[in-house]
C-alpha cells in the first residue's frame, strides 16, 4: 500500500492481484502501516487510482479511513453509499462525532451514515450516557456493541476479527450492522435485510455479507 501511494503510476489491475492479500474466497485486503522515519507524501491521485481500480476487480470496497483523512482527500468518500461512524461513549469522541457528522453532511450528502456506539461498558460506568451522546449529535445511536473483554481476548488469540469469533447474544450488534449495512449498499439490500430478520437463528457477520458478496460483478455499484 506505501509503496502505491508513493508510486501511482504502478498502479493497475495487476498490481492489485499482486498486492492484496486473500484473506478467503470472497474477501481481499490491501493494508500496510505507515513508515514512522518519514511522512507519506501524496496528493491523493494514488488513493483515487486505487478506487478506481478496485472497482473494476471487486464488487464492493471498505476503507477505514482516519478522521484527518476525510479533510486531505474528500473525494474518497464522494461516491460512498454507507458511512459508519464508530465512536465510544467519551466527551472527546462526542466532539469528534459532531464533527465528522457535520463533514460529512456538507461533503457527502448522498450517504447514508450510520452510528455506532463502540466498546459500551456495562454498569453504567459510562463517561456520558448514551441520552446525552445521541443529544449532543442530535441523532440516535444505530448500533450499541458492549464492552467485551474475554471475547476481545479470545479473537486476538486467534487472530480473528470479533464478528467471525462472536456467538449468541455478543454476536447481534454485528449482525445488525451488516444487515443495516446491506440494506443501504446494494439494490437487493432491502430484500436480505428482510430474509436476515426472517431467519431463525443469529447469523454471522460473513453468512449476511455472502448475498452481497456473490452477486454477479455486472451489478457492482
């Protein structure tokens, strides 16, 4: 990824095969951390080749993308269909939310966003309450998953994201998500959004992806 950002003329179908790492059958990941001795220096041209071409080799692309990135390079987001939001229930990450919010609002109108509240203890040691969050952003909270420390302990020992190791009760909030998700993202999301609630049973976070993920690349977005 450093290295594409750096050289954007590298940038083409091949190297994306070559560079991306096939996590399974249906997901492929592009990621690198960024050298600490010297900044990344980019006029965002490289980040844009990347779209581009992962449009063409994929039906459906995730970012995770840092706040400061929003600012450098909106464009990223111009064409995006969901925007999550993940903040925890802190004053600092309220602030941001309102923010990010708002950017989003001027700079991306036409994506629908979604938050959630992340890492949610229970008890109530909160240090502000979800009323007063979803006060303060002037929207609700979308999705709610619980502080978990065993299951976070459990995945990082299994190298695993939280979603895939997650069952029963923890698994819901995932769940959710990825229906919501879905239902915004996709012409048929509507549609596996209300077969996902038909169903009996949580499924995974993977099982809800598949009627995304499989569709014939003609009707990529």
């Amino acid at each position: 990824l450093t290295d594409a950002i750096e050289n954007p003329s590298r940038i083409d179908g091949l190297f994306i095969e070559r560079a991306m790492v096939r996590a399974n059958e249906r997901l492929s990941v592009l990621s690198a951390e960024a050298p600490i001795h010297q900044p990344l220096i980019t006029d965002g041209s490289a980040f844009f080749q990347l779209q581009e071409e992962m449009r063409n080799a994929f039906e459906s692309t995730v970012l995770d993308l840092p706040r400061h990135m929003l600012i450098q390079f909106p464009h990223m987001v111009h064409d995006a269909h969901v925007a999550v939001v993940v903040a925890e229930l802190t004053l600092a990450a309220t602030r941001d939310t309102i923010r990010v919010l708002a950017w989003l609002k001027s700079n991306a109108p036409q994506t629908k966003v979604i938050v959630v509240a992340n890492a949610v203890p229970s008890g109530g040691a909160l240090e502000i309450s979800r009323k007063d969050f979803e006060q303060s952003i002037e929207r609700s909270v979308d999705i709610v998953i619980p502080a978990d420390g065993k299951l976070a302990a459990q995945a990082a020992k299994l190298g695993k994201p939280m979603a895939e190791v997650a069952s029963g009760k923890m698994s819901s909030p995932f769940t959710a998500l990825s229906n919501m998700v879905l239902s915004h993202a996709t012409e048929d999301g509507a549609a596996a959004e209300a077969a996902a609630a038909g169903a009996t049973g949580a499924k995974s976070l993977v099982d809800n992806l598949k009627s995304m993920l499989a569709k014939p690349k003609a009707k990529a977005a």
